[in-house]
C-alpha cells in the first residue's frame, strides 16, 4: 500500500492534502511530507514518476491508498489518468 495524494495541478494537490489532513488532524504540508515518503504525490506527471521509481526498486504491484474516501473525484482521476498512464 501506497498512500497518495493527487492533483491535475498544484492546487489540486494542495486540496487533496487538505482534505486528508481535516481527517486526521494534520496539516496539509505534514500530509505531503509524510505521503511523498512512502508513494505517489503531486501531479499526474509527478506520481508516474515516482511509481517509475518504485518499479525501478522492485516492486510489481502498488495498491494506492487514498484516504479521503468521500473525495471521488480523485479516485476518477486516478483511474482515468493516472493508471492509464502506468499500464
């Protein structure tokens, strides 16, 4: 498991650690401090990359953890842009 936290762009980013920090009473810069350790975060481009990374390291499957789980858009994102652009 990988927690992430994605965006189209910086402010989308920006909201989605927002909206998972309110959860569990974090900032938003704690929440992409701690997330960008362990998985994806950032933009579409930005996550590909780091799960480029990860791959380069070994792993062959990564579960995403995305932990606002009312928030769907993001989950939307997730399967049209970023997974597509893993495959």
């Amino acid at each position: 498991m990988a927690p992430c936290v994605i965006g189209r762009n910086e402010q989308e980013v920006s909201e989605s650690a927002q909206r998972i920090g309110a959860r569990f009473g974090r900032s938003p810069e704690d929440v992409l401090e701690r997330y960008r350790e362990h998985g994806p975060v950032g933009t579409i481009a930005q996550a590909v990359e780091r799960l480029k990374q990860i791959e380069e390291i070994g792993y062959e499957r990564v579960m995403l953890q995305h932990l606002a789980h009312d928030d769907l858009d993001t989950v939307a994102l997730i399967g049209r842009e970023l997974a597509p652009a893993v495959a």
